[in-house]
C-alpha cells in the first residue's frame, strides 16, 4: 500500500457505505461490487447493492443496500484480468 495512500470507509447501519480514495469499480451486481482504492481492492457483499453516487474525479463513492461484508485484498483478483479479456 502507497504510504501517502488516501483512503476512507464509513458504514452506517449496514445499510449505506461511504468510501473516498476510489480508482476504479471492476465489476458489480446486486450482491457484489468489487473496486479499486488507494489502499488495494474492496469486495462489498449483500443484497439489493446499488452504487447511488459515483464521482471519478474525486474518487468518491456511495452504496446503499443491505451490507453482509467488507473484504481488503492487496492488487486485483485473478478474475477481474479474466473478465476483462472476455467482456
């Protein structure tokens, strides 16, 4: 992780996600949005998951929905290289 890596995540009631220091989102659905931030990859996890508001510039990003999980991975997984190839 970039040690000037900026990066923040504010979970309110399991229902709304807050993040700044987004890069990229690489994929997402309903139950799984998986991005890209300053501080390696997130996998958010749950049901009826929408992204509400997407800002590229600033990296900024809310999702609301009902919140199972929040995973921090370092880099991209195996599959998103995969999707990207055969979209």
């Amino acid at each position: 992780m970039p040690e000037n890596a900026m990066h923040d995540l504010i979970i309110e009631s399991r229902k709304k996600v807050t993040m700044t220091g987004i890069n990229d989102v690489e994929s997402f659905d309903e139950e799984t949005i998986i991005a890209q931030s300053e501080c390696g990859e997130i996998s958010l996890r749950g049901r009826g998951l929408k992204i509400s508001r997407l800002s590229v510039e600033s990296g900024d990003m809310v999702v609301e929905g009902e919140i199972d999980s929040v995973i921090y991975s370092e880099g991209k997984s195996a599959g998103s290289f995969f999707s990207k190839v055969f979209r």
